[in-house]
C-alpha cells in the first residue's frame, strides 16, 4: 500500500512486506481506527495501523469464509466483506473474531460487486439479476430491490451520500437514486456522459463515476436533487492520463481516481474537474 499526503499528493511511505499478506488488495476500508485491506487472490484482510503502518492482524482462517473478497463495509462494531463467491462475512471490528457468514437463499448475490452501509442496513449490487440486497446489520434479509421501475441494468457499484444511495448501471448508461429508508427510487439519472458507469462515489456535494473501463476512460460529475450531470473529463481534456480507473475517492475538495491500467493517480479539482496532477 502507499501512502499519499492528500492535499498536496506528495509521497509518506509505501506499506509492503510478507507480514503483511497483501495478495491483489481489491478493496480498503477505514474502521475503528485502522485500514482493512480485502486480499482478492489471498482470500484473506489484512488490518493495519495508519498512523505508523504497523501490522494488526491478518484475518485469514477457513471459518470466515473468505472466497474472492472484493468490497468491504464497516460500522462501529463490524466489518463486512463482500466475496465475489456469493456472500458476506460479518467480522468483529475490535478483535477480527469471525462473526457470521451468509449465502444462498433468500439473498439471492447473484455476481454480487459493491457492498455499501446507509445508516444501520446494508445493500448490496447484484450485477448478475439486476437487483440489490438489502440487509440488516446482523445480516438479516430485508428486501430485494428490483422490478423496472429501478432500470438496473447491471448495477456494479453502489455509494451512499449521507441522505441516499446511488447505484451505477454498467449496461444502462445511468445512476439509480434510491430513498434507502423506504427503497423507493427517487431519480434514474440517464445520460450519454454516463457510459458503462462502473467505480462510484460521492464528496465534495456531489456524485462522480467512471466510465468506460480500459484507456480512453471518463469521469463524471452528477448533481444530487436535480441529477444534472455537470462535467465529463477525459483524457482529450487535458493531460489526466486516466486508464481502466477501479476507484475513486473525495478527500476535501480533491477528487482521486485510482488508474489500474497505469499504475498511477489522477488528482482532480472535485468541483470543477481540473486536472491538479498524476501521481505515478
């Protein structure tokens, strides 16, 4: 792992080592304190300490289940992980005990892609039937969001802006609003800006995504409320270098996106989309 000064981009340390176990990080989550890191191929989470980058535990037993973890979601007293096998496992946040693992029906992960906490449930993408899980903290079934008023389309990642969710619609050129106390949708944001929508988040008052993966990517920005899509950045814009972008993330008014293809990091002004630096 490396570490970035966010608001200036310069260098602190890179985080590396056998102790560690990093095996094709897929996913980090900052809770109670540390860093989890889900390891795709190692089928394992590795948690450290930010703040000198020491080693906490590496959470890898066969009772957790732990079958290509790929997202991670946290509250104050669990970590969930997401395995691309089709379930989650619950983790004790304070001693990384196993808690839970569930699967089958009637949650019904089909190609399950991005886990994302909004207040005390949790919600699921399932890219594989067009719908999303929603669950109770303690994993407990809630609902199955799907049906055509939702137009997922193969909705792959999900974030969540302190009021609503917003899932991202690989096949549909689009974003779906949902209310997640009721799961009514609220908007269905479609614009040709919004191609193959794949790593979501929000910051900064608003909702950007990436699309198209592979070299000629691009990042937009959506407007909560009215869903105008206000800026598309790509790399005829400006020297941004974008390549297969698999992540973004807001840090104050600087928008991060993480370049797979490139093995670098395009800074962005989050407001207006201009190009700060890439960091490589």
């Amino acid at each position: 792992m490396t570490e970035v000064k966010a608001s200036t981009g310069a260098f602190v340390a890179s985080i590396a080592g056998p102790t560690f176990k990093f095996d094709r990080p897929t996913a980090i989550q900052f809770a109670g304190g540390d860093l989890f890191v889900a390891n795709g191929s190692g089928n394992s989470v590795t948690e450290f300490n930010p703040s000198n980058g020491s080693l906490v535990r590496v959470i890898s037993k066969a009772k957790f289940d732990f079958s290509d973890p790929i997202a991670l979601a946290a509250n104050y007293e669990h970590l969930y992980v997401l395995n691309s096998s089709g379930s989650v496992t619950e983790v004790a946040l304070s001693t990384g005990y196993f808690t839970k693992n569930v699967s089958g029906s009637p949650f019904g992960f089909s190609s399950p892609t991005s886990i994302t906490r909004a207040g005390n449930d949790l919600f699921v993408t399932n890219s594989g039937d067009n719908s999303v899980t929603e669950l109770t903290k303690s994993l407990s079934h809630v609902k199955t969001l799907s049906g055509s008023s939702y137009k997922f389309r193969q909705p792959v990642g999900g974030a969540y802006d302190g009021t609503d969710l917003w899932f991202s619609n690989y096949s549909g050129e689009s974003i779906t609003e949902v209310a997640p106390t009721t799961g009514n949708v609220v908007q269905v944001v479609v614009n040709s800006w919004l191609p193959t929508p794949g790593p979501i988040t929000v910051g900064d008052g608003y909702i950007y995504s990436a699309s198209p993966p592979g070299s000629s990517p691009m990042i937009s920005q959506v407007t909560p409320g009215d869903g105008s899509v206000n800026w598309m950045m790509c790399n005829t814009n400006g020297p941004y270098a974008f390549n297969n972008p698999q992540a973004l993330a807001v840090a104050g008014s600087t928008l991060w996106v993480v370049n797979e293809g490139g093995n670098s990091l395009t800074e962005m002004n989050a407001t207006t989309g201009a190009f700060v630096a890439t960091i490589s």
